[in-house]
C-alpha cells in the first residue's frame, strides 16, 4: 500500500507527540525518584535523631532501674560482720562490690530491691584496687544497666549514688563531678585517677554504682568520703573493668561455694520483720508510679498470683496516671506475719480537662514464702471519689 504525502504529514505530529510525552515521562520519573531517595534519606536522619533523643531516660526512670540493680551486701566473717553494696553488671549474675566490704568474709548474702536474700560467692578480689566480684545464680538473665567503659565524665556533670548507707537499702544521693585524677592510698588499696562527687556517700554506699545523669551509664564505684561526708570519691569503671570481666570469664559455678544459709542470716525478728516489710511496700508503689507492673508482680506471693493473671493485675492498676500514698501503718501478727495498711489516692484522667482522684484503703499482707519475703495477700477498698480540673501545664505533664 502506497501513503499518500498528505497521510505523512498527519503522522510525523503524532510521532513527535508521542516521543515528547514518553520524554516527559522519564524526566518526571526520573525527578520524582532522586527526590524519593532524598526524602528517605531525610527521613531515616529524622528517624534516627528522634529514636536517639527518646533514649534519654528521665531520672525518675533511671534511678528506680538502677535500684533493681542494686544490692545490698552483708559479709561475715571472723572479724564481725562488714556492710556494703554491690550492683549486677551482667547476665551471669555477677556483682561488683569493693573488696574491703567483702575481704576475709566466710559466708556473702545479698538483699535484692525486692527484699529477697540469697548467698553469694567470691569470684575475684584484688589486694590493691578496692574491687571484688560476687555471683548469686539465681540474679543470672537479669537486664543490668548499661556500661560503657570508653566514656569518661565531665566536670560538673550531674551524677547520682545509689547504695544502702546504714543499712538504709537503696538510698539515692544526687550531685555532680566536682574533680577528677584524685589519688591516695588508704588501708593498702591504692586509689588512682578517681572521681570526686559532691554527692554524699555514707557508710554502707561502699560498692554501689555512681550513675551519670545525662545517659544512664554506670561510670563508677561508690568507694570513700571524707568524714564530714560532703564530698565522695568513686573509682571509674573504665580502670577496672577488664579485670572484672576477666574474672567473670574464668568462674566456673561448680568449682564456687554457696553454701550459705539465708535463713541462718535473715534470723527472724519482730523488728527487721516490719522494716522490711516497709521496704517491700515502698519499692512495691514505686514500681507502681513507675508502670513497671512486671516487677511489682513478681512481688506478689504465689497465692495472688492465682488469684489474678499478670494482665488482670495490670488492668486493675493501669489507669492511674499517678499513685500518691498519703498514709502507711504496719502492726505485727501472728505466725511472722505483717499487717499494712495503706491509704492511697490514684489519679486517673476522665477527661482532656478533669482529674478523677480515687481514694483507696488497701490492706497488705506480708511475709516469708519459701525462704523469700513477698506480699502473700492484698484488698483494697474504693472510699471515695473526688474531681479536680487541670491547669494548662498539669495537662500537658499528664499527656
């Protein structure tokens, strides 16, 4: 079939349309792609910085972690009986301490946060660093906090000590770095390039772990403090964490002792009874208030447990956004038993402008369960109900 000159001069339009659309299309394509990759890559940046800044704890969260962490130590020996603290700083169950809280002890137990007692073994002590390692198995697979033996302090950061000065468990101190390369020597245990803190560190704080604010991290060991007690010196991790992981490495559970007797310890009398039964009860609203319901679970005796799955626990305590205890009695009962009662508001957000404040009396029942103490029973009783309406800030802090 033969074109006629006119049919080709329709065609070749058509075709140059064609072949400029097509064109058109690549470049759009083309455009749209390389914006797509920046726009990803501008994205995951985005993603990357916001996931970094949510990874800043508060301090409320960093300091009731830090206290699951640590223990406190007693260590007896022929020479009496030494007191201390220790933290967990990895999954083996494995505790730092300094060495003169544990040094020529024959038996080793550890009070954990929630008030149970185990028998701990020493795996690795040194004679001129103030620093030992003590294992309890039954602390392995626990989360620990986080170590970083390369980061090194500033003058003037905010810091905060954790430990268990006279006998009082998990007491926290708060200041800041106030020196740094401090060095002496004090009962043999030479004490090189420490940190000096203004945070006040008691008896009893020997071994428990100096937590720098900003990130969260263990940076030290609570050691020494002048005896006005207005300035504190803490040994940094980084000086001895080589050692300690090397003895971690080498303990063999098999070839340590743990021998010791808890109940032989923890001899039971009416007056430790109740003060830690007080502890229990605290450490138990505190994990509370901060939504840690695992954990306040794992305090209930196995009774309660029966009674309520985790996650009707849960649902009965999630709704408040915050637990105020206004009032606490103890009283002793039979058969080493303590009775608490508790008076607590729960506040709880019924609308975007109003506070619901439930008024709760709740009844506690607290003792041994196989060698471990725990809340055995608990009720609680709804008094009243009252409303208050939130100014501007206190609902943006609820949301």
């Amino acid at each position: 079939m033969i074109m006629m000159p006119h049919a080709k001069k329709r065609i070749f339009p058509i075709v140059l349309s064609i072949l400029i659309l097509m064109i058109a299309a690549i470049v759009i394509y083309l455009y749209y792609s390389h914006w797509d990759e920046e726009a990803l890559a501008q994205t995951n940046g985005m993603v990357e910085f916001v996931e970094n800044d949510k990874s800043k704890k508060d301090l409320q969260t960093i300091i009731h972690e830090a206290q699951k962490d640590v223990v406190q130590i007693e260590a007896i020996g022929p020479f009496g009986e030494s007191t201390g603290s220790g933290f967990l700083y990895n999954n083996k169950g494995d505790i730092i301490t300094n060495a003169h809280v544990v040094k020529n002890a024959d038996d080793i137990f550890v009070k954990t946060s929630e008030a149970q007692t185990y028998p701990g073994a020493l795996i690795g002590i040194s004679n001129t660093q103030d620093v030992a390692v003590i294992r309890v198995p039954q602390l392995s697979n626990r989360v620990s906090l986080e170590i970083d033996p390369a980061f090194e302090p500033s003058v003037g950061d905010n810091i905060i000590a954790v430990g268990s000065p006279l006998r009082f468990q998990n007491t926290v101190t708060e200041g800041i770095v106030s020196g740094l390369d401090r060095s002496f020597t004090v009962n043999n245990y030479e004490y090189k390039n420490l940190y000096q803190v203004s945070a006040n560190i008691s008896q009893g704080n020997s071994g428990g772990p100096l937590i720098h604010q900003g990130n969260g991290l263990i940076i030290g060991i609570n050691t020494a403090a002048t005896t006005e007690g207005n300035m504190g010196f803490s040994i940094p991790i980084s000086q001895i964490y080589d050692l300690i992981q090397m003895w971690s490495a080498k303990a063999d559970d098999e070839e340590l002792n743990f021998d010791g007797d808890p109940n032989n310890y923890q001899s039971i009398n009416p007056e430790s009874l109740r003060d830690d039964a007080e502890y229990l009860i605290n450490y138990y609203y505190e994990t509370l208030n901060v939504r840690d319901y695992f954990t306040a679970y794992s305090l209930l005796g196995s009774n309660e447990q029966i009674k309520r799955t985790y996650q009707e626990f849960r649902e009965l305590i999630v709704r408040a956004a915050n637990i105020d205890v206004q009032n606490m009695d103890f009283e002793l009962t039979e058969n080493d038993r303590v009775k608490a009662i508790v008076s607590s508001d729960h506040h709880i957000r019924k609308d975007e402008e109003t506070m619901e404040i439930h008024h709760y009396k709740s009844t506690y029942k607290i003792g041994y369960e196989n060698d471990q103490l725990k809340i055995l029973t608990f009720e609680r009783e709804l008094l009243s109900k009252t409303e208050e309406k939130l100014e501007p800030e206190q609902n943006e802090e609820v949301e």
